[in-house]
C-alpha cells in the first residue's frame, strides 16, 4: 500500500512537486501532501494581476537603478504584461499544484525566458512581495466596496425620503414607545452604514503605504529606490520601516473589523425586515424576486434574503477573531502563520460585497404598508411621552409629569381602555390639573411627529434634512 502519511516520501521518492524559491539550502523535501499543506495557491492566486503588478515596477526600477540591463528588463516587462493578459483572459491557468502564486509566476517567467527570469526576484522576498500584492489588491477591493455602500445607501435614502411623513411605531425593547416615521427609521439605518463607509476609507488611507523594498525584514544592499516603486503602483509614501513592513497586518485586522460591524448593522437591519414582513406586523411587503416559498406549507412567502444576511454576519465576526488570534501570539517580523491573513479577509469583504448587494435589490424593492403602520400607533401608550411633555409646557416638573401619566395608564388598563386619548377630561384632570381641552390634539401620532422637530428628530421636514446631510457625506469609491 502507498504511504500517504505527512512523513511519506518527497519528491524525490513520491510524486514530483513543483519547483521552489527555497529548495536550495534543503536536501530532504516535504512529502506531497505535507507540501499541499503549506501551500497557499488556491487562496493568494486571486493576487495573481497585482503581483505581476509589483513584479513590473520591481523591475523596472531594478533596471533604473542598473541593477540589471535595461535590455533584459524590457524583455522582463513584456512578458509579464503577456502573462497578465493570459491569466485575465483565462488562456494561463493557474497550476493549482503550485506553491503560491509568486512561485508560479517566477515559474513561468524563468520557463518562458530562461536566465532573465531568475533576475526578476533581485532586492526581492516573498515576504515584502506577499505584503504590497494583499495591499494592492485590498486598495481595489475596497474601493469596490465602497461603492456598494454608496449604491446601498442611496437605495435607502431614495425610500427614506419617499416615506418621510409616513408614520410608524419606533419601539424600544422592541415595545412600542413612540411615534416616528418609516423615513426616519431608514435615515437611522444609513447613519450606520455612513460610519461603516468611514472606517473602510480610513483603513485603506492607511493601508496606502508600498512594503516593497523591506525584503525579508532588513531591506537590501542593493541600490533600491523605494520612493520610485512606491509612486509606480500608485501608493502614497513607502513603509517607513522594513521590519514593521512584512509583520504589519493591521490593515488586515481593520478591515476584517470594519467588514464585521458592517455585517452587524445589516444584520440588525434585517432583523427589522425579518419581523415587519411577519403576519403579525405586515409593515413590510418584500419583492417575490426577494422571498421564498416553503417546500411542504404552499401559502409561504419567507424574508430568506434577509434571514440569510443577517446569517452571514457570522462569518465576519468569526474571520475577525481568526485574524486577532492568528496575530497575538506572533513575533514581530514574518512568520508562516501570516499565510492564514487572506483566507478570512476575503471571506469577509466576499460576503460584506455580496450581502449588499442583495440588501440594496431587497430594500429598494420593498413596498411599505402605511395603514397598517399607523394602525400600529394606537394602542400600547405610545402617546404617554406626549402627554407628560403636554404637562411640561404647562409648568409642571417632569419627574411630577411623569408620575401624573403613569398612574393615567394604570387607570386606562384597570378600564380597559387602550389609549390615554380614551379618558374623559374630567378623568385625566383627577391626575393633574393642568390638563385642558387642547391635550387631545397632542395626542395624535401625527402631532407627537411634528413636534419632533429638533435636529436629529422624527418630523418629516427635519427627516428631509437629514436625508439630505446623509446624501451629502456619502463619499465616492477612493480613486
């Protein structure tokens, strides 16, 4: 029988492997499968274009500064950009057998070219190499996903101001407490995810630093010039220590976490939609292109997208604790444990990617039932606050107020009665003097609304407002 266990037989005695940066200085290989197991393609070979990104501006300034013949580097760019086209137009697959994507693409350099191949790595490690292709590659991720943010808010606001005036419960606890609108709940919703397109421009503005040039962790003593790669591939400023270049994994960490709290406010969001769309708040009518049906109960019409949203928050809680706990414990230069950075960022900005654009197709969809969200207003006391701050303007103390609209409730529900709005004047003065014939009209949800009209508040023209400071901040993709 084969021996298939991690101590089996190398390459030289199992199955060939492919070829290495590093066999050099080692005489005995990894077996097949333990070599299969520090290999990292099939996660990095979607760096595969910015690596030969970096590897053409390497060379080029590798070329400026006469490290090697300008001639040879001319014959070195061509072949990337050929390379490049091949990979993007699918004609150059990836061989998933090989080690990671810097290896297949030296690989192929050296097999197409021959000797000017091996002088593309000069000045060079996987470890800086691996550090400016993630942080390419996250600075055009990001700026895709900025852009769904963007689209995704602009979804949300088109409905808030649509549904400025519409009057709806606002709950907390998920008890019914006062009166707001439909505009002013969704304006909340974008305020969220207003913050969340902030911190992705902060961490990539801060990411935006080129790496290369650190090398292993030392730099070179080759004439490099960093501050020439850097400007070639579009960074702000080189990395200012070489050390810190290839250890640093912060702009994985912020990112992973910015993708997470992103992830928790759609989930919440979703939670609303999850339980409006029920029959027993029926607030929300989803789109049938944004709901399923039920395989056994045939009147089903499930909010799946957004019960599935609001599940794939998850995975980027749990990619952000894996990178937390990837890192902790590391000392600080490069080591192998690094590799597991990608996997997890990817998942994440992957899933926060695709979650909003289902979330912006759902939201802006939606239809809204409006009587059935004013309905919702009466009952459960949601006038109480109204009728306290009626008693404030009057002049009394709001603790007095309170206490007054309290006890009012307490008699309504030992009536039977539903609504403060249902006592006699009579009644609600055996409470307080101060009420008087006018207090019904503060009692409406659509007085309680327009009264609201302080900044931040619920009323529709001050709604507006805020729809139009929300449109205002919404920042385009980073170019």
């Amino acid at each position: 029988m084969a021996d298939t266990s991690i101590d089996g037989p190398d390459a030289a005695g199992g199955e060939p492997l492919p070829a290495v940066l590093w066999g050099g200085r080692l005489v005995e290989k990894p077996g097949a499968e333990a070599f299969a197991f520090q290999a990292s393609i099939l996660v990095d070979q979607r760096l595969a274009l910015e690596d030969i990104q970096g590897s053409r501006a390497h060379v080029a300034m590798l070329a400026r500064q006469g490290i090697i013949p300008e001639e040879t580097a001319g014959i070195l760019g061509t072949e990337l950009d050929r390379l490049a086209g091949e990979i993007a137009s699918g004609t150059l697959a990836i061989d998933p057998a090989a080690e990671d994507i810097h290896s297949f693409i030296e690989a192929e350099l050296i097999a197409r070219l021959g000797m000017p191949g091996k002088l593309v790595h000069a000045g060079r490690s996987r470890n800086d190499q691996v550090a400016v292709d993630f942080r390419l590659y996250l600075k055009k991720a990001g700026e895709s996903l900025l852009g769904e943010l963007a689209a995704a808010i602009t979804a949300l606001l088109d409905q808030a101001e649509t549904h400025a005036g519409s009057i709806m419960p606002g709950y907390t606890h998920l008890q019914r407490a006062q009166p707001v609108t439909l505009g002013h709940h969704l304006a909340a919703w974008c305020a969220g995810l207003v913050r969340d397109q902030d911190r992705f421009i902060d961490a990539l503005a801060r990411l935006d630093e080129c790496p290369l040039g650190a090398g292993a962790l030392a730099g070179s003593a080759l004439p490099l010039d960093r501050e020439n790669t850097s400007r070639a591939l579009g960074f702000a400023r080189p990395t200012l220590n070489s050390m810190d270049s290839v250890a640093d994994r912060d702009f994985a960490l912020e990112l992973a976490a910015a993708s997470a709290i992103l992830m928790t406010h759609l989930s919440r969001f979703c939670e609303d939609v999850v339980i409006w769309a029920s029959e027993e708040f029926k607030f929300i009518d989803l789109a049938e292109k944004w709901s399923t049906g039920s395989s056994i109960m045939p009147q089903k019409k499930n909010p799946d997208f957004a019960e599935l949203i609001r599940g794939k928050s998850g995975r980027t809680t749990g990619n952000l604790v894996t990178l937390l706990t990837v890192l902790k414990g590391l000392p600080y230069a490069y080591d192998k444990d690094l590799q597991e950075d990608k996997e997890a960022l990817f998942d994440s900005l992957d899933t926060a990617r695709n979650c909003l654009r289902m979330f912006r197709g759902m939201m802006a969809s939606a239809r809204f039932n409006h009587a059935r969200m004013k309905a919702a207003c009466t009952g459960g006391f949601i006038e109480a606050t109204d009728a306290a701050e009626y008693l404030v303007r009057k002049g009394l103390p709001f603790r007095e107020a309170h206490e007054a609209v309290a006890l009012i409730v307490r008699d309504c529900v030992g009536a039977g009665q539903a609504s403060i709005a249902a006592r006699s004047l009579e009644q609600l003065k055996g409470r307080s003097p101060l009420f008087e014939s006018d207090v019904y009209a503060a009692l409406t949800p659509e007085a309680s609304v327009a009264a609201r009209h302080l900044p931040g508040g619920p009323a529709p023209k001050e709604v507006r407002r805020q729809i139009a400071a929300l449109r205002r901040q919404i920042r385009p993709p980073l170019r």
